[in-house]
C-alpha cells in the first residue's frame, strides 16, 4: 500500500501541485484576517500609504509643500549676510580729464655775477639762505671807486667855477624857450616820418638844419657853455663812478634762496665769474606735456587737480598757459599751472601728474567706479533691494578717476538716483544673497569746489 502511494505521488503531475499549493496560501490568508482587527482596513492602508510616501495616498502633496516651505524658511535663516559698504547712484556732472605729466620748476631762476672785477670784500649770506628783494649778498673792495667819485666831483666843481666867471651870472631863461621850440619842431618831425610824408635821411637832414639855424641864433648856449668849459663831461664822470661804486654791491634781484655758494672772502672775480644762484621757491610752476589730441578742449583758466606723489598730496590749480606750438618729436604742447609754496614742500624738480578738466558732461547718472564688475566679459553691479543683493547689468558710458557714467540698464532694472549700489565685498557675491550695510559712502567730488561751465 505504501508503495503505491508512493509511487502515486511520485507521478502526480505538477499542475496539480501548483493548484494545491495556490489553495493552501489563499486559505491561510482569509484565515488571518479579522473583522475587530484594529490595525487592518482602510485607515492603516492609507497610514503605510502616507509612510511610504505615496504620491496618490489622501493628504500628501500638501505635505511635501509643507517640508519644502520649512526648509527653505530654515536655510534663510541659516544663511549669513554679506557685510559690505554701498554708495547711492545719482545724477551730476561728469568732468573727464585730461592727464598729462610733468614736473615742478621755479618760476624764477638767476645766476648772480658781479658786473665789475675785484676782490670779494664781504659775503653777507650762506648756501641754502632765504634772503629778500634787494638784501645784500656780497660787496666787493670800493676804495678805488670811491676815489673816482672824489675825482670826478672835483672836476665838476672846476668846471661850475669856468662858468659862472664867463657868463657873469647870466641866465638861461631864452635859452629854455628857444630848446622849447626846437624840441617841438623835433617831434612834428618824427610826425612826418611815422605818417610816411618824409623818410628817415630826410628826417635827420631836417634835424641838423634845424639845429644849426638854432645854435646861429643864440640857441644852445647853456648846452655849449658846458661842453666848452667840461662841465658836462665832469658831471657825466662823477654820475659813472657813482654807478660803479654801486655795481661793487650784489644785491638779490628777487625773493628766493641761494645755492651753489662756493666763492670765499678775499677771492678775486670777474665779471663774469658766477657768484651763486638765486631760486625762487615760492612762485613756482608746474610744466607739463599735454598730447595734441587731447588739446581741443583746453583753455586758459580750466581747473586742474595737481597730484605730487613724492607729498602723497593732490592740489588744486587751473591752466595758466598753454604754448602756441607743439614739439614736432613728443607730439606734447607745453602747458602751465602756477602755485605758491609758502611752506617750501613743494619743490621744484619734483615729478608731478595733472588732470585737467577736458570735457565737462552735464546730467549724467553716475556710480562710484569701485562699484562697477565684469563677469562673463560683462558689465554689472549689485543694488540693495529689502536687504538682498541684486545684479544688474549695464553699458557703460564716460569715466574718470572716480565716477562712472551708466548709459543704459541692460538687465537687472531699475537702477534710479538715490538706490543702493554695492562699492565693497562684492566680488564674489551671488545674486539675492543676505545683505548687511556696514556703511553707506558719500560719492567724493574732487571737482566741487571748481566752475564746470564749459
């Protein structure tokens, strides 16, 4: 018996066994179920469905709104500000310069010489000394000068006495109406010339005739009185030597210090040996080449910012002269502003670079050129707008050192007077990022101060 069973079993076909056990698994599942199961129905098949993240299950779009709203709510405040200074956008007047560079020269330079030969007497200053006008800076020896003058004197005196004992005490009362005349017909004369009546040989041949009839008829007789007895000769020594006696004084001809001193007391010189060199270092003036293109909007009188970087000092001058030519090799015309130097920093020699104004643009809208990017070979800045950075790409018009003009919002707008615009930290910065105004700038104006009517 048991081996036909066996053998039963061992033939039974397998489709039979499949239903078997198909039977079998549907039995024990209605077997596990109950009607008072709390955990089975349409409550907990919803509850996995939710766990799961069912998309069809009731409820779970408004769910995963929810978690994205809290994430989003959770990064911004998270997210830390971007510390950074702004400076508002408005419209003004846009000077462009031209720049030009140069350096420093006195106004006034002179090498000081004795006009006479001699011995240095006394030397009344010292190398690097600040004298005035008229100071006296050396004298030579005058003993022999003074002497001329004693001689001179005498021979005028001489000559005084020859006079009155052959006039006799006589006048020259006529004598002065007659020279009157004769002057008066002198001048109608030079008249005739200048209005092209007569030429110049006849104008002198008219002036001998005219002073011959006037010696004939008594005329110039105080004149020949003193040539005859020397009173006019003595009178014209004595005035000589009184010059000389004053050319032994070398006296400065202007305010400014002395340098290349190195003459000594008791040293002969010429006239033409140089006894120093006088600088005036108070009215100086800076020279400077300007290009040729550049010169067609300069004039006399515009302002000029005057930068020394030797000082790290910026001062402001104006054009004094611009040089009628140009210099055929640097293409430069030579142009200059002149200053004082009270205080003497301002040296000549020292290199300076000028910026003058050129075109002046009026009602332009301009931001700090610090404020201007480029990314991706564009243009932009970023404006504060509730806190966050927004970008905003532009075009570009004129510049100068420190403004930038905007010529049109090419993205990004509005960009009105008055906004917000990012001037520091902002090269890395991201578009809407958290913002936190350090400082707000105020636009510098180096040209405020001037009269920018063109």
């Amino acid at each position: 018996m048991s081996l036909r069973v066996r053998a039963c079993r061992a033939t039974a076909p397998a489709p039979v066994l499949t239903v078997s056990l198909i039977l079998l698994l549907t039995l024990a599942a209605c077997g596990g179920t109950k009607a008072d199961d709390p955990g089975s129905g349409p409550d907990k098949a919803a509850s996995s469905s939710a766990a799961l993240g069912d998309s069809t299950a009731p409820g779970s779009g408004a769910s995963t709104s929810s978690s994205a709203d809290t994430t989003k709510a959770r990064k911004k405040r998270t997210e830390k500000p971007v510390t950074v200074k702004v400076c508002k956008a408005f419209r003004g007047d846009l000077v462009v310069p031209v720049v030009a560079e140069g350096s420093i020269r006195a106004r006034r330079t002179a090498e000081l010489r004795f006009e006479l030969a001699g011995t240095i007497e006394r030397i009344a200053v010292r190398e690097g000394q600040r004298v005035k006008k008229g100071q006296l800076l050396a004298q030579l020896d005058d003993r022999q000068y003074r002497i001329r003058i004693e001689e001179a004197h005498s021979r005028y005196l001489q000559a005084l006495g020859k006079v009155a004992v052959e006039e006799g005490g006589k006048g020259f009362a006529e004598d002065d109406e007659r020279a009157r005349l004769f002057r008066e017909k002198l001048r109608e004369l030079s008249q005739m010339e200048a209005r092209g009546e007569i030429t110049h040989e006849e104008r002198l041949d008219r002036e001998i005739a005219l002073g011959i009839a006037a010696v004939s008829a008594g005329g110039f007789r105080r004149e020949l009185v003193e040539a005859r007895s020397g009173l006019a000769q003595a009178r014209a020594d004595e005035e000589q030597a009184r010059l000389n006696l004053e050319k032994t004084r070398l006296r400065a001809p202007f305010s400014g210090v002395v340098t290349g001193l190195t003459l000594t007391p008791g040293e002969w010189v010429n006239a033409s040996q140089v006894f120093a060199t006088l600088v005036d270092n108070v009215d100086i003036e800076a020279e400077v080449g300007v290009l040729e293109s550049d010169l067609k909007n300069l004039e006399v009188g515009r302002p000029a910012l005057l930068t020394i970087p030797a000082l790290g000092d910026t001062l402001p001058v104006k054009v004094d002269v611009i040089s009628p030519r140009v210099d055929p090799e640097s293409r430069t015309c030579q142009v200059l502003m002149r200053l004082r130097s009270e205080d003497g920093r301002v040296k000549p020699g020292m290199f300076v670079r000028a910026l003058i104004a050129g075109e002046i643009l009026h009602d332009r809208l301009l931001v700090l050129r610090e404020a201007i990017l480029t990314r991706d070979g564009r243009p932009l800045l970023f404006k504060v707008v509730d806190g966050r950075s927004k970008w905003v790409y532009v075009r570009l018009g004129a510049r100068n050192d420190l403004f930038v003009e905007i010529e049109k919002v090419l993205q990004g707008g509005p960009l009105d007077p008055g906004t917000p615009v990012i001037v520091s930290n902002h090269l890395t910065l991201a578009h809407d990022a958290r913002i936190k105004v350090k400082k707000t700038v105020t636009p510098p104006d180096a040209w405020a101060s001037f009269d920018r009517k063109p």
